[in-house]
C-alpha cells in the first residue's frame, strides 16, 4: 500500500463490522501467561485451571432448625394427644435410646442423632421434654457436603471471578487461585496537533488516550498509557516497535487517508494491514494490523469513533485475550421520541439519553445527536446508544428500540 493510492482511493470499501471482529479474532491467540493470587486480589479475573473443592461445606452435620437433637425412632408416633417422653442430656453426652440433646440452627449434630425437632413442637420440661410431631431420619439436618461435596468441581478455566465466587472458594478452603495474567496494552495517542494542558489556537487537549486506558483497565487489561507521539514517520514507528512486547497496542488518531494519517502506512511497512475502513457510524477509518504477531488496533481521533471503535473491537479483543468471555453489552427497551436516520449498509451507534414517560411510565429514548463524532460531550452525557444495523435506513418516532450501556462491567 502506498500513501498516494491510500489517499486517493479512501475509504470506497468498508468492512462490514461483524467480519471486522472475526478478522481481527482470528489473528490472535490468548496469551498463556498465569499468576497465582489471594482470593482478595483475584476479583475480575479468567480462572486458570480446574477448581475443585478440598473440603465440604459444611464440613459437618449439623442442625438446621433450633431445637433438639434425637433419634427419629424415638418420635415415631408422637402426636398432640400422645406426645412421645423424652430425657434431656447435656451437649457434650452422645444421643442414646429415649434422650435429646439441645440444639441451635448450625451447631453440630451429636453423636447418636439423626433428626432434630424443632423447638416449636416441643414442650421443654426441663429434664424431658415432650415431643408433639414425629420426625423422620434427616429431617431438620443438614448433610456434611449438602452445600458443597468433597472434590466438586467448582470452576473451568475461562471462568470470570465474582465475589460470590470468592466467598464460596474461601468456605471450601481455597486460598489462592491460579488466575491468567491481565493482557497488556500499549496505549499510544498521536497527532502533532496534540497537548497535554494549555492548548493554543489549533491545539487539542489530548483525551483519547486517556479514555481508551481507563476502559482497558475496566475490561480486564493492564493499560500503559504512552505520551503523545506526533505525526512524523520515525516517530510513530519507533512507538510502535517499543511497544511489540505488549499483547495489544492501540493507537489514537491519524488512522483515516489524509497527508498527516501516517500510523496506517507506518504498520503495514512494519508488519500487515488486515482491514482499514469499517461499516460503521460513526468510527469507519479504524484499521487492523497485526507487526510480529502483536496485533494493532487504529482507533480514529474524533473522540465518539474513537469510543464507538474502541468498544466494538478492542473489548471483544481484549477478553479474548484474556481467556474472559465476551458478554453482551446490557441494553434496556425504550420508545423513540424522535427518529434516528441510519445509512443503508452501515452500522449506527446513535447517543440518546434516556427518561420516563410521564403518562404511561415507561422508559424513553431521546438521541442528543445523530453525527458529531467529535463532540466528546454526545457520549459523556448520554445513556447509552441505539445500534441500527446494516439492514436499515434508521428508526422512526415512537418505535421501541434496545439501548445498550457501554459503560456497564465488566
């Protein structure tokens, strides 16, 4: 490819966004880098191997209601108008013929007994008591293992830790957890026109970077976010190359077919460019390389494609290579109060912002604009967005529509 076939041919075949994903997942593997962690460190994370369960839980009979520990044989034909007699005996004294034990829900089921009466048909006489209702062998009872057994497998590997997963793996007596290790990620914003504080006429506070980072650390990576590298040939190349040790690198800006959107040429000398232009609105001049087998994500530099882009394949990217499923984006049903036009063949991520209906109390769905891919604040401030796919021309006024969250974790 050559800088002046790229400029003059622009942007006249777009890849379609699905055959984008599948290009790029396709030319990866998942890194198989693991660590091993506390439970208290290991929240987020791909379980690495096969987890089985060392001890049961409970890891002993116990009562599950408040009571009296007896035999079942012994209450066999208790009633209201023959209550079965029975001996009380102290806690530490096993359960013979004819006597009981007082209880509470979870202490341990004494030796000799199989059933506990619970204390709300009992008559407590001091030392006896008179059982109302029989009970069977079990009942009342909780099994050693009910919960958990012994050497249960637990979890596969691929599988994204919740607490409710680490509680239940320090209940069984799991401690630490082999974990795969977070992908790495070389973030590298670019533009001449780029500057961190201060910017004067036809300067850009840079935010992308920043932006793409933060959501790297939020979808399951470990984000070195790189200073600003202007448009210079040399330049972006020599970024590139000190960032090949990473999983993933990911540019901002210059990705499009103008004089000073050079990171394209820059990669495909170094390596390959697997798809450049995408089938969506807004964020069509991302691109898609791959230099020594570390793939390259050119995320555009209007700060809308730039997240648009950044979730539609660098999330999916990222899981993949962290061995962490891909879940769908959550997304709530809404009505249109105005319409949402879309291009035939292209993809839309349209802004809205969401409210209720003050007659029939159901959510709505406004769009704050329809284009603007560099009014940062469209995103900022809106809800979420409504996708219109390629089969399309958009939807009308009044029509339910799902809004997906970008922002929901993981």
């Amino acid at each position: 490819m050559t800088t002046d076939h790229r400029q003059t041919s622009g942007f006249k075949h777009r890849t379609r966004l699905a055959a984008a994903v599948d290009t790029l997942l396709s030319a990866v593997e998942p890194h198989e880098r693991t660590e091993r962690l506390p439970l208290n460190m290991a929240d987020g994370r791909a379980v690495a191997s096969t987890i089985t369960a060392p001890n049961p839980v409970p890891n002993y009979d116990r009562a599950a209601m408040d009571g009296f520990a007896v035999r079942a044989a012994d209450t066999f034909g208790a009633g209201d108008r023959s209550p079965k007699i029975l001996d009380t005996v102290p806690p530490e004294d096993e359960i013979t013929p004819g006597t009981a034990i007082p209880v509470n829900t979870g202490s341990e089921l004494p030796e000799g007994a199989d059933a506990v009466v619970m204390i709300e048909t009992v008559d407590d006489n001091g030392e006896t008591i008179e059982v109302h209702e029989a009970v069977a062998a079990g009942e009342n009872v909780g099994d050693t293992g009910e919960d958990v057994a012994e050497g249960q497998m637990l979890y596969e590997p691929g599988h994204r830790l919740r607490p409710s997963d680490l509680g239940l793996l320090k209940s069984v007596g799991r401690w630490k957890l082999d974990v795969y290790q977070k992908p790495t990620v070389g973030v590298v914003p670019t533009g001449e026109e780029l500057v961190e504080t201060d910017p004067d006429p036809g300067e850009i506070i840079e935010t992308n970077g920043l932006t793409v980072a933060q959501y790297v650390t939020r979808w399951g990576g470990d984000a070195t976010y790189r200073n600003i590298v202007t448009d210079d040939e040399s330049a972006l190349r020599a970024a590139i190359q000190r960032d090949l040790t990473k999983d993933i690198i990911v540019t901002t800006g210059g990705s499009s077919v103008g004089e000073r959107d050079l990171i394209p040429e820059v990669v495909d000398d170094l390596g390959e460019i697997l798809v450049h232009g995408v089938a969506i609105k807004p964020g069509y001049p991302v691109a898609i390389g791959l230099v020594q087998e570390t793939p390259v994500l050119m995320l555009p530099g209007y700060p809308v494609s730039c997240l648009v882009t950044a979730v539609q394949l660098l999330r999916p990217l990222l899981k993949t290579m962290g061995h962490l499923p891909t879940e769908p984006l959550p997304a709530r049903e809404a009505t249109l109060t105005r319409k949402i036009p879309s291009e035939p063949g292209t993809r839309t991520f349209a802004r809205v912002e969401t409210g209720v209906d003050s007659e029939n109390g159901e959510l709505t769905a406004t769009p704050t604009r329809a284009g603007g891919a560099g009014v940062l604040s469209s995103v900022a401030l809106a809800d979420g967005w409504v996708v219109v796919s390629e089969d399309r021309e958009g939807y009308a006024e009044g029509e339910r529509v799902n809004v997906e969250d970008w922002e929901a974790q993981p």
